[in-house]
C-alpha cells in the first residue's frame, strides 16, 4: 500500500516538463530562498541598488524556476494562471492611484507629502510614498513576466 | 565602395575619439554637470538632488528618491508600459480556443 502510493506520488511529480527528482528538489529547495531574496531587495531599495523592478524580477524568475521544473498543471497551487494579468494591472493601478490620491488631497500629481496619512511630516509621507509606488512596480513587473512565460507555453 | 566606406568610418572614429579626448574627468567637480550652477547662473538639478534627497524624503539612496518621487511620472510611464508589453503578449500569443 505504501509502497504504491508513493509509486503514484513520484509519477505525479514526475509529469512535469523535467524527469528528474534531483532537478525537482533542487528547484522547490532553491524558490522560497529567491523570493526571499526578492522581497529584500523590493524592501531595501531605500538604502540600496534594488527597488522594484529588479525584485519583481528576482519574485518572477522564482515561480518560473518551479513552471520550468514542476510543470504548468503542478505549479498552479502558487500562482494560478489566469492571476497574472490582473495581478499587473492592480499594480499599475497602485501605482497611478497613489498619485490620485496625492492629488485629491491637495498637491500635484504623484506629489507624496499630500498623502492622507496622519501624524507623518511631509518627509516621511515621501518615504512611505516611494514604498508604496515601488510595490506596485513590483506586482505590475513580476506578473508580467510570468504572464509572457505562461503566453509562450501557450496555456 | 570599399574604400569610401573605410574612410567614413575611420573619421567617425576619429571624431569620436577626439570627443572622448575632451570629456570631463570622471567625478571632476568643476564639469559642466555637476557644477552648482550653470552659465546663466541657474540652478543644476544634480546638485540640487544631492543636497536636498535626504532632506526630502528620509531615504539614503539617492538613485530611489529620484526614480520613484522627482522623476515620479517617468517611472509610472514605464510601469504602464511594462503592463503593456504583459497585455501585447497575451494577445499575441495566447491559444485561441474557437
């Protein structure tokens, strides 16, 4: 019993596009510490090269690690396939509504210090502004780049 | 036909290397760029980021505070277009199942 139902376990992981338990591994092993890596370099980018486009890329280059080594069907558990394109426009709408915001409340377009947020001195409404804009960067550029990955494999 | 080619090419690069002969020293602070002001006694914008950057937004990096808040518009165009290129794709590329 056990001895077939790992039988049927290893095959179901084995129907991705590469038959190899040592690519699988490596790769399930190696994504969380890329998205990690991602999301320190989206959050560092105020004190350092980084910011959000580069940790789109690094969070995009994780999942398509696990689309190339798992498979389409067995990867749609972290980022299903029709999520991508809304997944990017909610970015660029972050992005272009943060300005909105600003602009509502007072000041000119993409002008931070006009953000509704209490007790914050103009200068670190500006910080918290950059931050906010550079999410949205960096949702609008990672699902963009899976939605290309998933567009070429033709799903 | 050879030989006219080879001509214009090498004094392209002639006059590109005299170009490049006469640039500023890298980091040189008496350039035209990163001088305090300009000609017509105005102020330079390079300067005027790396004094006041911080002061602005509390953020260390230089590089950030001027890609994401005083070139604000620019980043958001290329965002826009990034979602561009991901919605050009789709339609490109995308099985259609008719």
């Amino acid at each position: 019993m056990n001895e077939v139902n790992r039988d049927l376990l290893l095959r179901r992981h084995m129907e991705g596009p590469i038959v190899s338990p040592i690519v699988h591994v490596c790769c399930r092993g190696l994504a969380p510490f890329i998205q990690i890596t991602g999301l320190y370099v989206f959050f560092h980018g105020h004190y350092s090269p980084g910011g959000g486009f580069q940790g789109g890329v690094l969070l995009a280059a994780s999942i398509i690690m696990l689309r190339m080594s798992l498979g389409l069907a067995d990867s749609q558990r972290i980022m299903p396939n029709r999520l991508p394109i809304p997944l990017a426009a909610l970015g660029a709408l972050i992005y272009a509504g943060t300005g909105l915001l600003a602009m509502l409340w007072g000041g000119s377009y993409l002008d931070y210090s006009f953000l509704p947020l209490p007790m914050l001195d103009p200068a670190m409404l500006r910080y918290v502004g950059i931050l906010v804009i550079e999410l949205g960067v960096t949702i609008c550029v990672m699902s963009t780049l899976i939605s290309i990955y998933d567009n070429l494999l033709g799903s | 036909m050879k030989a006219i080619h080879i001509l214009v090419l090498a004094s392209f690069a002639a006059l590109l290397m005299v170009a490049a002969v006469h640039l500023p020293r890298r980091g040189d602070p008496n350039s035209p760029a990163n001088r305090a002001e300009n000609v017509l006694k105005g102020p330079v914008a390079g300067a005027y980021y790396i004094q006041n950057a911080y002061l602005d937004a509390k953020t260390p990096n230089m590089v950030t505070v001027i890609l994401a808040d005083y070139r604000g518009f620019d980043t958001l165009g290329e965002t826009v277009v990034v979602f561009a290129g991901g919605v050009a794709c789709l339609y490109l590329l995308r099985r259609r199942t008719s």
